[in-house]
C-alpha cells in the first residue's frame, strides 16, 4: 500500500496568515466590494508563491467574500439588499434552532462568560470601537449556541455571519444600532438565564429580523444613490460629538501610563503640524484638527474635524475619516497596527514607522479637504 501523501504544514499556515488578513480587510472595509485581488500583488505583499494565495482565495470564496469571474479573477464580493434579507432568513431558522437545543445545556460558566462579553461590548460601544464590537457580538452569539452541539449548523451560521458582518461594521454608525442591539442581546441572555427556551427562541428570532429590516432598508437607500455620490461620503465615527473648550494638555496630562501620554503628545504635535490647525477636545476623549462640513446624498449633513486621535487604555485610535488611493499601499509599509472602518488601533509609536504615519495623515487630510469643497 503506498504511503498517504504528505501535508506541508508551512503552506497551510501560509495559507491561514492570508486568509485571515485578508478577511479582515474585508470586513474593516480596506477591501471594498467588487475591489480585484490580483494574485501576483497578494503574493508580493505576503512574500510567497501564488499557490497559499490561490488556496486562501478559495477559502475566502466559500465564505462568500470572495467571488471569481472568467478572464477576470478574483474580486471582493459584494452583496445586494436581496441577498442579505435572504441571509438574514436563514440565519434567523438556523440560529433559533441552536439556541432551542443550546439552552438545556448552558452552564453557568456560559451564562458568566456572556455577561461578560456584554459588558466588553458596552465598552467598546462607548470607545466607538465599531470593528471591535462586531467581533464581541458575533463571540456573544457563537457562546449561546454551542452548547447545543450542532457543528454543520454552526459552520454554515459563521459564514453567514461574516457575510453580513463587514456591512455592519461599516454603516454600523449610521444605523444608530448598538444601544438597540445590546438591549435586545441582555433581555436574550436573561430569558437563557431562567431557561425559557420559547421567549429566548422569540427574542432572538426578532433580534434578527430587526437588524435584517435596519440593514435592508439601509442598503436599498444606498443602491438608490450614484456611486459616484457613495465615495465622497466619509464614515464619521460618531456623529453626535461636539467639539468642547477643555483644555487639551490637561487631557492628556491625566494619562497614567508615562509612555502612552508621551506618544499621545507626539502624535498631538504630529497632526498640529500636519494641519496647521489647534486641537480640540470632542466630546471626553477625541481630539480633532481642523473642520469640515460633510452632506451626504440623503441630505444628512453636520461638521466633523478633518483628523484626530483618541488615548485609549489599550490603545491609541487615530480617526482618518475618509479613503484615499493610497491608503492600503501605505498600512503595508506601517508596522504594527489594527485597524477598523476610517480608524487605526497602534499599541506604541515605536511599533510604526513614523514618516508613514506622517504620509497617511498628510492624504487624509488633503483627501477630507478635497471632498470637503466638492
């Protein structure tokens, strides 16, 4: 009997890395829909061959991110207003269904464990971490329904999951979603706690079909509108903060870490330079640089600053408020860095290349004036 063939490891490692940075720059948006992924540049960028690209793509397309066209090749899918209602429909028959086979068997370890991802939740909801909460939501519900021990249903609903996650993440804002969600995910998890299989069944079937009927409607406005219109309208991270008179240098100086408000007063100096604007503290914990005026197509207009940072106690966000060309050619050169829609998440300066960050800001800045006066 010949021997089974051998398994290269490094290549399906290889294959994973891939896979998982580019998932998440779909679902954070640096891969927008219909965008080509050409396997050559992938190859470069990651320093391999085509074959673990190939191999990631295909893992990607059996997600649904990832669609394949003759004479064309691989492209970002992209999903129609149609297609998440459909998505939505299964979801709602699938994730009921484990979670009515999952209740009897939640421990209390469970029920602890998802309070407190809750709890992680509220937090990142009030940091205005969007690519973060998408993530806690979706560790929420997975949580929920393991216990009923239905791997093919739990497959099938992660991948559903992730297809609509990325548009969640990126209109996640502008739906006003999160303070809903997070009520309905807590009178969900308390109908778990008493064991009422039929009202947490409810109350999770209707979760789903509101952000299915929010996020529907959302995108049929959306596909009413000119693309040409869509690309001048930056993601505002929260549209409701207003710029304030406190002091920033008192701001900062309240940072305990040494190191952390020393990067942050870096950074303050950085895009003052940039910009030639004073900051100003927005809202508790954002400071902008200069200002803009945006209106979308719909008619919804407000003032947003043109950059800004946020410390934060894992990190320090900096607000780039709007896509420019070379944005993702530039984060490949960054460093360490994570990154969520129109944000980026860095741990340390030191982490970075400064001149990059420099030139990232630059863009940003001219990018937001240019949309500005269009």
């Amino acid at each position: 009997m010949s021997a089974a063939p051998s398994v290269d490891k490094t290549t399906t490692q290889t294959t994973e890395t891939i896979a998982n940075v580019l998932r998440n720059d779909i679902l954070y948006g640096l891969l927008k829909s219909n965008l080509p992924l050409r396997q050559d540049e992938i190859a470069a960028r990651f320093g391999v061959s085509k074959i673990p690209v190939r191999e990631a793509l295909q893992q990607l397309k059996a997600e649904g991110l990832v669609t394949f066209f003759p004479n064309r090749g691989a492209v970002v899918s992209t999903l129609s207003s149609a297609a998440v209602d459909e998505i939505y429909a299964m979801r709602i028959a699938l994730e009921t269904l484990a979670l009515q086979r999952a209740i009897p068997h939640l421990t209390i370890a469970d029920l602890t464990q998802a309070e407190a991802l809750l709890a992680a939740i509220d937090k990142e909801a009030q940091e205005v971490q969007v690519a973060r909460w998408g993530e806690l939501n979706w560790q929420f519900h997975a949580l929920l329904y393991r216990p009923a021990n239905l791997p093919r249903v739990m497959s099938w609903v992660q991948t559903l999951h992730t297809n609509v996650a990325r548009y969640l993440i990126i209109y996640l804002i502008s739906l006003d979603y999160q303070v809903t969600s997070q009520c309905e995910h807590h009178a969900i998890l308390a109908a778990c706690r008493r064991g009422d299989v039929a009202v947490a069944t409810e109350l999770l079937r209707q979760h789903l079909q509101a952000a299915a009927d929010k996020l529907v409607a959302f995108l049929q406005q959306r596909e009413s509108v000119q693309p040409s219109v869509l690309r001048k309208e930056p993601i505002m991270a929260e549209l409701k903060t207003k710029p304030t008179d406190a002091s920033v240098t008192d701001f900062l100086n309240q940072i305990a870490d040494e190191k952390r408000r020393q990067d942050c007063f870096a950074v303050l100096d950085l895009m003052q330079s940039v910009t030639g604007a004073a900051p100003k503290l927005w809202g508790s914990a954002i400071i902008g640089f200069g200002d803009m005026h945006y209106k979308y197509a719909t008619g919804r207009q407000g003032d947003w600053f043109l950059i800004g940072f946020s410390p934060r106690k894992q990190n320090i966000t900096l607000y780039l408020t709007v896509e420019f060309e070379q944005k993702a050619a530039l984060l490949q050169k960054l460093g360490k860095y994570k990154t969520g829609k129109s944000c980026l998440y860095i741990n340390k300066l030191q982490d970075i290349d400064r001149a990059i960050l420099q030139e990232l800001i630059e863009q940003s800045v001219t990018q937001a004036q240019t949309n500005a006066e269009a």
